[in-house]
C-alpha cells in the first residue's frame, strides 16, 4: 500500500499541535516501514517531516473559489494518482484561508483517484448551524466512501451526527506521544525496546555493570528475583548493560546458559547483555542507559559490598522500585524505608576482599536459605517476588500512545480492512 499524507504545510512549529502530531503519525508510519510520502507546500524547507514532498501548488486567495478548487482539483488529480490511501489533515473541518476549496477540490478528484480517503478531525466536533450556505456547508457534509478520524473516542456518534453519516464511518485514532520519540531516545535504546518488546512486560530492569565483576555485583541475585517474578505469571525483562566485556566472553557464556537452564529465563525474550550489540564489546552510552531507566520500574541490587553504587542512585531517582541487599550498610542508608530488602550474599567491611585471603580470612559471608536446597530458595525469593508485586509501578500508562499501541489497536486495522 502507497499511503500519501495531503496536509498544505508550510513549515513546522513545535508548539502547534497539529505539526507535532503529523510528525509523530509519519514517525510511526516510518517505524513500521510504510511506504508513504509526506505532502506539504512547495515553499515548506525541505527535511522538517519524513518522506517529505514539497510539492503541493499555491494560489491567491484573492482568486475566485472555483477558479481555486479547479486549480487544486487538477493538482490532486496529478499529484495524487498514485497513492492508495490519502490521510488528510483538519483538512475537512476548516475554513480559513484555502480549506474550503482545497475540501471541494478534495471531493472533485477523488471521483478519479484510485485511493482511499481518510479524514483526520482535529477540532472539537459541533452541531451542525442552520442556515449555513454552500461553500460552508461543505465543513459538515460528509464525503461519501471516506473515512472520519477523530482523536477520541468518546463523542465518535456526535461527529457522526455532525457529519449527517453513519457513526460506521467515524474512527477514533489517538495522537501518537511514544515516550522513546518524546524523551528523544538513544537509537540503541529504540533497539533494545524493540528487541525486548517492552511496552509488553510486566517488569523491566536495567543493570549497569562491570562484566569481570558479575557475581560480586548480584546478577544472581537479580536472576533468582525475576525468576520468581516469571514464575508468579509476570512479563520479565532484564537489561544487562555490562561494561568491560572483552576479556570474559567464555564466562558471560555460561551464565547465560545457567539463565536458562536453572532460572529458565531466555535470552533475546526474558534478557539481553548489551555488550552483544556494540562494536568492540562498548559500553552502552550513558544517553541509552538514562533512557532505558525510564521505561524501567524495578531495581534488583544484589551487590555484595559498596560504599554507594551508582546504579543504585541512577535506579532512585528514576522511580524504579528498589529491591536491595539487606546486608549492605549503604543500601539501608541511602533507601531507608522507601525499598525491599532480601537476604543475601555480602563481605564484611575492614578485611582483604581480593584473592585467595577472601575466603580465609572469612569476610565473605554465604546465605543460605532453609536447609540450602532448592527448593527452599525458591520459596524464599517467591515471596519476595510477592511483596514486589503488590507495590510494583506500573509502566503500562507510557505505552497508552506508543507506536506499537496505535498502529496495532487502531491506525493498521483501519488502514488495512481488518476489523476494529
């Protein structure tokens, strides 16, 4: 399908609504691959919307209106020939300026193009006036064939009403306001979104983290919490966004197997190690790891020592539910009560705590739960996964207007006959 986005433009202003809303509908349509064309006035500056065309004609409005609707007729009927869907934008509502004869005109050619229309509404429906003569009246005539779209979908019978149709023909469409385009993401931050599909999880955690120093920093720990949080019947999704990687490939390896094999958490699905995905075995730039604490809302912390971690405060202040080693001084300081606390590994301060003298010289403390059978811990971390639970944040409210939500909900179904 060849879709064409008829809207007249003339440049683009961040603070005009309908100019942010048709770029983010052209961001969304590029974003699933589309093939469209974004049409504006041939004055409009080149490069302000995707598959921009700068080719729609001017004229005086001073000129006679059906001297302007056949001069715009015609232009459609050249310009428009080859598109299958057409959506228009406030087009058919308007009346300043051209509106009038770029709607009469709209009319007139459609009756020789091959597409479908679909007419987006931008302003708050009204009753239709009495009295009202032709060329105004065309702003609350229906358009036979075409489709409405309004922006809500609770007054969907009072457009129809408006309109003299069927409320069969009105379709509600949000307005995009995807938080990866609205916090202006990192691209990597895009792709691990995608690749994790996490406007579909239930949990999502982002761990920054030296990679030569895994188990010191609890990944099993946060393993054993989100295994018990899939196995409560949760969406999981696990970041690792590990640092200094080169050297402990062979190792990554195998705690990924143990990810699957014993927490039955998968990779590319329930987990992914950024190092994966950048060249040279980088870190994930800063920019990628702040985006991705937005979209998080748990922080698993199984660090077995610190003097105050980093991704601690990072998780903090971007409203993660935090769920802390309970034997690690700076957790209870820093997050006092506003935390979940488990038991878990940790090292003494005041002694060596590299090589050999850890174990001998016994500031690494182990523990155990119940009797140290499996079992036992699993039941351990199940209730901890049932307290987290029942005060998790959800996240489901930032992927309301996603890309994902409206293409699949609304804008696809509409654009491509399957029911609604």
């Amino acid at each position: 399908m060849k879709i064409g986005i008829l809207t007249h433009f003339l440049g683009f202003q961040d603070s005009y609504a309908l100019h942010v809303g048709w770029l983010e509908r052209a961001k969304l349509l590029e974003y699933f691959g589309q093939d469209f064309d974004f049409l504006v006035d041939h004055k409009c500056p080149e490069g302000l919307y995707p598959n921009q065309k700068s080719i729609l004609p001017r004229i005086k409005e001073s000129r006679d209106f059906e001297a302007k609707v056949t001069f715009f007729e015609e232009a459609y009927k050249a310009l428009l020939k080859d598109y299958d869907a057409i959506l228009t934008a406030d087009i058919m509502y308007q009346s300043k300026n051209n509106f009038l004869c770029y709607n009469q005109a709209v009319r007139n050619a459609a009756k020789e193009l091959k597409a479908h229309w679909y007419h987006w509404i931008h302003s708050s429906w009204n009753y239709r006036p009495n009295g009202i003569r032709y060329p105004e009246t065309l702003r609350y005539d229906y358009m036979e064939g075409s489709k409405i779209i309004y922006l809500s979908s609770y007054e969907l019978n009072q457009v129809a009403q408006m309109y003299n149709t069927s409320p069969k023909n009105v379709y509600c469409v949000y307005n995009p306001k995807d938080v990866r385009s609205f916090f202006d993401f990192d691209p990597l931050a895009w792709k691990i979104c995608k690749e994790l599909e996490l406007w579909k999880k239930d949990v999502v955690q982002i761990f920054p983290h030296c990679s030569t120093r895994m188990k010191a920093k609890g990944v099993h720990a946060i393993a054993k919490v989100f295994s018990a949080l899939k196995r409560a019947g949760l969406q999981v999704a696990i970041i690792f966004a590990n640092a200094n990687s080169r050297s402990v490939q062979n190792e990554l390896a195998e705690f990924k197997k143990h990810l699957e094999t014993k927490y039955k958490l998968y990779e590319g699905y329930d987990f992914i190690f950024t190092s994966d995905m950048m060249e040279n075995f980088k870190p994930l730039p800063r920019k990628a790891v702040a985006d991705l604490y937005r979209v998080a809302n748990l922080f698993v912390f199984g660090s077995w020592r610190e003097t105050v971690g980093n991704a601690f405060q990072e998780a903090m202040i971007s409203d993660n539910l935090l769920v802390l080693n309970q034997n690690v001084p700076s957790n209870v300081e820093m997050a006092g009560r506003d935390a979940i606390y488990f038991e878990y590994h940790y090292v003494t301060p005041g002694k060596l705590a590299s090589g050999p003298a850890k174990m001998q010289s016994g500031n690494f403390k182990v523990i155990k739960y119940g009797d140290g059978s499996l079992e036992h811990e699993e039941g351990y971390f199940d209730n901890i996964a049932k307290r987290i639970i029942g005060i998790l944040p959800s996240r489901e409210h930032i992927w309301k207007f996603s890309y994902e939500w409206i293409w699949e909900n609304q804008l696809r179904p509409l654009l491509y006959g399957v029911d609604i």
